[in-house]
C-alpha cells in the first residue's frame, strides 16, 4: 500500500486551539485581539475547527482513494443540517475544553452557538434524515457523501402575526458560514434546453446530438461531515448556480450587453430558493431544473472521479452507488444512460445494467398528491434528449412486461412511464422503480404499503427488489448535544459507549425502579423544562410551570398529521372545567410548533386556530392556570434541540396508514418523553421496542382506515349523534367561543369534520384519544411510575440509531464498508 500523503498538523490541546483562535481573529477578521468581541472569537473559532475538519477531510480521502473503496453518494434535494459549530465541537469531543477556555476569558460559548443561523435547506423529515444519516455514516467510518443544493434562501423564516404565520425570507448565509469550502476549481457545466438533431453514422449507427443548449454552471461548496471521534471527516457537496461566461453569446454579439447580463443573472435563479412543501408536487418549470441541476452536477463530479482513477465504465457499479432520496432526483437514471450511451458509446443493455446496479430508491410518501409527475411538454422544452430516452426506456421495460403479462392492457398502462389521462406525464416514481435494483420504505408498515398500494405490479415482477430500512436519528446531535443534562446521567451510569451503539442503554433499564437513579433522571427532565418555560415566558410571555405535563405536538402542519385532533382535545379539557366544574389530575402546558406551506390554506387555519384557542384558554383565570397553550414559532433543528429534551409527552397521532415513519417520535422518546399515538409509521416498531405498557396506544389501525375509506362508510355525522364529547367541542367550535372577533371563522372545520369524505376521519379516533389522555393524566400523577415509563423509553430505543439504519444499507443496498475494515 503505498504512503499517506497528509498527516495532520493541528493540535487539539487548548494551547494550540487558543493560538489558532488568536491568529484568525487577527488574520481571517482582521481585528485585534484585544478588541475581539465574543462574536469575533466565536467566528474565529469555527474557522480554527475548520481547519482541523479540512486536514482530516483530506485524510479520509486519501484512505479511501489508497482503499479503492466503494463510495455511496446520497443524492437528495433538501439537507437540514441545523447549527455547526456545536455539532462539531461535540464529534470533536471539544465541547467541554472550548466552554472553559471561553469562561477563562469572560465570554460565554452557549451564547456564541446561539447566535449560530441554522441553514435551513430543507422542509422536514425527509431532510433531516438525510442529515442525520450523514453524521452516522463519517462516524462509522463508511464512504459516504451527501450531493444537494446550496440555495441561497433556505426554508423561510415563520413569524406570527395575530395569530396567523407570516413568511420571512431566509437569508441563512448573511453572517457567512465559516465551515463551508468553496471549490470554484471543480465546477461544472451543465446544458439545458435545445433541441436534439438526429444524425446517421457512415457506419449506420444511429448518432443523436443535443444542440443549442444554453449551460449554467455549478460550483461546489463542501461542508466537512466529522464523525464522532473526528476520525472520519466526510464532506455535503452542495451546488451553486453560476451565470457562465459564455451565456446567450449571440445577444452578446449583437451589441446588448444590459440584456445579456440579465439573462445570465436569470441563470443563477436555479438555487436562488428553496420550494417550501413537502406534500405537494409543485410541477413547476424552476423546480424541474433544480432537480436537473443536482443530478447533472453529482454525476459529472462522480464520473469525473471514477475516470481518474478507472477508466473502464462497465466496472463502475463497483465503485459507485447512488442512493435518490425520494424521486426528486430520479433523473440521475436518465442522466446516467445519456452518459453512458451518448458520452461513452456503450450499448443500450449494458448501460441499463450498469444504471439499474449504480441506483437505489427510497421512498418516504404515500400522500399521492405528493408523487411527481412531470409534463411531456415541459421535459421537451427542458430536457429533449432526456424525453427521448425515456421513451426509449419505458419502451424496452414494456416489452418486457409484455413478454411476462401477455396481453394485460391495465397492468401495461398503470406501469408505463407514461400517465396517458388527461395531459401527458412522466410519472417519476416509476422511472425511479425501473432504474433502481432496490426499493426501500422508511418503516415496516409503510414498506408494506410501498408494496401493497403504491407499487403493486412492480412488487409482483420484481419482488427481490423491495426491502425496508427503518429510518432513525443520530444520537449524537438527538442525545449528547441537545441534552446535556441526561447525557451526562447516562453517562455516569453505564459509561460512554451508548454515543456510538445506543443499544448500550439497555443497562439503565435496571435502573427504572432505583429511586436514586429515578430522582437523577426526574431532576435532569426538570432541567430541560425550566429552560423552556423560561424561553416561552420570555418570547411568548406566557407563563407555564415546569411542573405540569408539557404536551408537545412539533412537526410540520398538515391535516394528516392532525394538530386538530390535538387542538379538539384541548378544548374537551377546557370546556370540562369550565362548564362542568371537572378538574383534571395534572396541569398541563400544551405546547406546538411546525410550519404550514405558504399555499395550504386549511394549515394555515389552523395555526390560527391553535392561537385563538390559546388565547381565549390562557386568559382565563377560571382554568387556574391547570391549562396552557403555547405555539413556539419557527420550528427548526435549533428550536427543536430546545423543546424535545423538555417533553414529558410526545404527540404521534397522524391517521394509521399516513405518516411514513416519523423522527421526531424517536427523539423524543430518546429523550425520556413517553409517546401518545396511532399504529403509525415507526410508532409500531417504537411501540414493539418499548412495551406496550410503555406506549399510550389509541386509534384505528390501517386496515380498519383502509376499509373505511375504500368501501365509503365512514359518516361522522353519526358519532357526532351519539357522542356528546364530539357534540360539545363541535358547537363550541361554531359557536365562536373562540373567534369572538370573528364569527364563523371556524366553522369551515366542523363542516369539514363532520363530512364522510374526511379522509384523515379524526372524529373516528377522537372519543379513543381523550380517553388515553385520561390515563395519561391519571399516570403523571404518579412520578414513579410515569418515570419508570419513560426510563424505559430511554433504555430501549437502541433500535431508531441512524447507525442501525446505516450498517443496514450498508449491507442490503450499497455493498460498501466501514474503512477500518478494508485497511
Ligand atoms: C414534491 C413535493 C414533495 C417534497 C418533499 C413531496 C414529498 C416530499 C417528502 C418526501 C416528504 C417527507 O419529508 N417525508 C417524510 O420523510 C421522513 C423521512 O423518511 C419520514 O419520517 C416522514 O414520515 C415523511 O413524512
């Protein structure tokens, strides 16, 4: 094996890292040290870690380069990566050692992270996870690197305003964002739009060419991924849209600079914005070439380092897998086959095996307003060499079909590429089906579903295909960062192995009925809840007690996730104290956060509603503060990190069949909340993992919703009828108790509510809910048990490690390996 060529330089002892601190403040910012500010120092600090993340960086490659190891790139639209400078310190284990150093010199490190902007590049769930499973993959030492977008805003910024969510634009980089690296050397260029000629060989062979495309270029910006024990440091490989110098030369000709600059300008909208849903398709024109954008960059990078170090295509799924996060990049499969036959002359059926062997799909939605279907009309306009080898390879694919199914004219029209009804599309979850050797749901119930209802003829003809990967979170930014006080708990109890195998915590499980352990664990979770009662006094100017159960609903708005359900609950409390004098065993604090798409009007209503509910509940004294209601606004990975640890209660209550896994229910059982929720998503697993003893189960499960809904007899009118819960909180509702300055504001839901079709049937689940919430009530008054419960949550959730997840696609999916394995 031939010789490392980097060893590292910088030290990690506090004399070296101070040093370093004092040279970038004087030569990164230009200032004295003496007239520093905690923000310089803050900064200066990021660019010193930097440093030290960028030598190890360029010491992980130089092992996987000498390894010749497989490397896995994850392809996906949206990363939520959440603050840095934390993170880092923490996988770095320097988080301790920098909080004395700044205490030495009177600043206060906490402060510095806090001012820290979060890039917010992603919605939700499905970017977060990609985060999350980044950090797993550099600390298990596996060759694995993020590819995306580097929007210039992220996700915008939710303030509210009278109730109502007002967006703000998110300018996360104002500050600059010290731990990027900028790579203008590594560009790329990537053609758009044109028309393709058709042309003959003199050999006969069918030759077409793209013309007249314009290009846009695309700059890297890499983002160090240290794992922990800073051994591994992987990069997130984001692109940025340049105007190139070459843009629309023939205006440039003609004399007309101003508008030749201007389109140029135009070109570099591709990355300007991040698209704010995460359950509709968008079909729009911009979107189309952000998806593009990113498969185009990613593979010209990837192939262009496969060459330099192989040059024989037909052995690149060897050394390549690209996992698609969902279908937003399910162009890579066209992308790659233009490549391959077009750029590298190879034959249709090998370049179809070495696609098929390189892709992977995972899909995380079964709303099917959320699956993307793009126009013929568009693709031609876009993408015209693309459209056409679509066709040619839905065509092939249907002959195959043909081959097995004969003459099935419904079988061959549902898996065409093609939707025929109505105005022609492409539907992208099939293309990424076709292309991909394997298909992956994000948890047992919704794999299942992957195969039952999204994709059945595919299942049928390719079952060797499907598998599940049940999703996680990391525990390292889920546990050892955001709670510091149980982290140090668990720590002191069975020492620090759980931080890279969480199934370590186990052996806490013994410790559930230890008084002493039970009153350390009580004392950390008071901790945490006085933090947030404090930051919602002094944001909100709401006082809650720290001593009541803190219910928390946090996750972006959607009907199907059912914040009303929640909010129905809320007022049955309300209107059982007010109007019939029955008080319940434990105040409690009901908190929520989460955004609403800026278009889905019935969300956005319902952020209203939650406010206008609060604020009739919060000010009246009668309710002797037994019931309070906060909306925590912006919800984001900083905010997040803040509210999970401070929960007592986890609300999971999306109708079963709906939520693909979910993550913020395995966070916040890590964290010692105990979970309300349906048979849903990863709340089934959860549920198996902790004891059904230690989970407040209540609703339909998905075969009951399933048939409901298929055989249309669901008539909630009827439980209103019979329910005089329903009736009471229903009227209340019409009746503007809680829109007094507003009549019938509300009225809308009950509508809703009341109407067979409401297909997420929360008055179904309702009655079920309140009664579970009773014996949640009844169980928090008694700490012992309650916390025996959420003990056990803590210990048993070794399962939901995104480092389970990891060595599981590692595995099943990507054939790659930890490094230290291969050395
Ligand atoms: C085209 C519009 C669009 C944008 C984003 C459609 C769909 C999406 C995502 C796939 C939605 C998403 O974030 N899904 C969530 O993925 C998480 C990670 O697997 C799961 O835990 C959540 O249950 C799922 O809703």
């Amino acid at each position: 094996m031939t010789k490392r060529r980097f060893t590292l330089k910088k030290k990690n002892d506090r004399k070296s890292l101070a040093a370093d601190i004092c040279d970038h403040v004087v030569f990164s910012l230009s200032k004295e040290v003496d007239n520093a500010t905690e923000h310089d120092i803050g900064k200066a600090l990021a660019l010193s870690m930097r440093d030290r993340l960028v030598e190890r960086m360029m010491m992980t490659r130089d092992r996987f380069r000498e390894a010749k190891a497989k490397r896995m790139y994850y392809f996906s639209i949206e990363y939520l990566l959440g603050r840095c400078l934390g993170n880092t310190l923490c996988n770095m284990e320097l988080l301790s050692e920098c909080e004395e150093m700044f205490k030495d010199i009177g600043y206060d490190l906490d402060e510095v992270r806090e001012s820290e902007r979060d890039p917010a590049l992603g919605n939700g769930g499905l970017g977060r996870l990609a985060a999350c499973f980044l950090d797993s993959l550099a600390t298990l030492d596996m060759p694995g690197c993020g590819y995306g977008i580097h929007y210039e805003y992220g996700l915008f910024r939710q303030s509210i305003q009278d109730g109502c969510q007002k967006e703000l634009a998110d300018y996360w980089m104002a500050d600059g964002m010290p731990m990027e690296i900028a790579r203008p050397d590594q560009a790329v260029m990537i053609p758009l739009y044109g028309r393709v000629e058709n042309s003959i060989l003199p050999n006969g062979e069918y030759l077409p060419m793209w013309m007249d495309w314009e290009d846009i270029i695309g700059v890297p910006y890499d983002i160090p991924i240290v794992g922990y024990g800073g051994k591994t440091v992987n990069y997130l490989r984001l692109f940025a849209a340049r105007a190139s110098q070459s843009f629309d030369m023939e205006i440039f000709n003609h004399g007309d600079y101003i508008r030749a600059v201007q389109r140029k300008i135009e070109s570099e909208m591709v990355t300007k914005v991040l698209y704010p849903s995460e359950s509709v398709s968008f079909g729009k024109e911009l979107r189309l070439v952000q998806e593009y954008f990113l498969v185009a960059c990613g593979l010209r990078d990837i192939t262009r380092r496969f060459s330099a170090q192989n040059k024989n295509f037909e052995e690149f799924a060897d050394y390549v897998v690209i996992q698609l996060n969902d279908t937003h990049p399910a162009l890579t499969v066209v992308e790659l086959m233009r490549y391959l036959v077009d750029e590298k002359r190879i034959k249709w059926g090998t370049a179809w095996e070495i696609t098929q062997a390189t892709c992977a799909y995972t899909n995380h939605t079964l709303l099917p307003e959320a699956l993307e279907c793009w126009s013929v009309d568009l693709l031609e306009k876009v993408l015209p060499r693309h459209l056409q080898l679509i066709y040619e390879i839905n065509s092939r694919f249907l002959d195959g079909v043909k081959k097995k199914y004969a003459d099935d004219v419904e079988k061959i029209r549902r898996m065409s590429l093609f939707e025929e009804d109505g105005k022609k599309e492409v539907r992208m979850a099939n293309l990424a089906v076709i292309g991909s050797h394997s298909v992956n749901g994000v948890s047992e119930l919704h794999s299942d579903l992957v195969k039952r209802r999204l994709f059945p003829d595919f299942y049928e003809m390719n079952p060797e295909k499907f598998n599940n990967k049940t999703n996680g979170v990391t525990p390292r930014r889920w546990l050892l960062k955001s709670n510091p006080p149980l982290a140090q708990l668990l720590t002191d109890s069975v020492g620090k192995k759980w931080i890279t195998d969480l199934s370590e915590l186990k052996k806490i499980e013994k410790y559930a009925t230890d008084t002493e352990f039970r009153k350390k664990f009580i004392a950390a979770k008071r901790k945490n809840k006085i933090v947030l009662s404090d930051f919602i006094r002094s944001t909100l100017d709401i006082k809650v007690s720290p001593d009541s159960i803190f219910d928390i609903h946090a996750k972006r708005i959607h009907e199907y996730k059912r914040q009303l359900l929640n909010v129905l609950h809320i007022i049955h409390m309300y209107l059982e104290m007010i109007d019939h004098g029955r008080e319940p065993f434990c105040a409690r604090t009901f908190i929520f956060a989460g955004k609403a798409a800026p278009g889905y009007w019935e969300a956005k209503q319902i952020i209203k509603l939650i406010h206008s509910v609060g604020e009739v509940i919060n000010k009246d004294k009668r309710t002797k503060g037994l019931i309070k209601v906060a909306f925590t606004p912006d919800y984001r990975v900083s905010l997040a990190e803040k509210i999970i640890p401070a929960c007592d209660l986890s609300e999971q209550i999306s109708t079963a069949g709906t939520e693909a896994s979910g993550t913020g229910n395995m966070k916040f059982a890590m964290n010692g909340a105990l979970t309300i929720g349906t048979l849903d998503g990863a709340n089934v697993e959860m549920r198996e993992e902790v004891g059904a003893e230690n989970f407040y189960l209540f609703g339909l499960r998905q075969e009951e919703v399933e048939n409901l809904l298929v055989t249309g007899s669901y008539h909630p009118r009827g439980i209103y009828e019979k329910s005089p819960e329903v009736r009471q909180v229903l009227d209340a509702l019409r009746s503007n108790r809680f829109s007094p300055k507003d009549p019938g504001m509300f009225s809308w839901i009950v509508d809703k509510l009341l109407m067979d079709n409401e297909q997420y049937l929360h008055l179904a689940d309702f009655v079920e809910y309140i009664e579970t919430q009773k014996i949640v009530d009844r169980e928090y008054a008694d700490p012992a048990l309650w916390n025996k419960k959420a003990i056990l949550n803590t210990a048993r959730m070794g399962k939901f490690s995104t480092d389970r997840t990891m060595r599981e696609y590692a595995r099943d999916i990507w054939n790659i390996k930890a490094l230290k394995d291969l050395e």
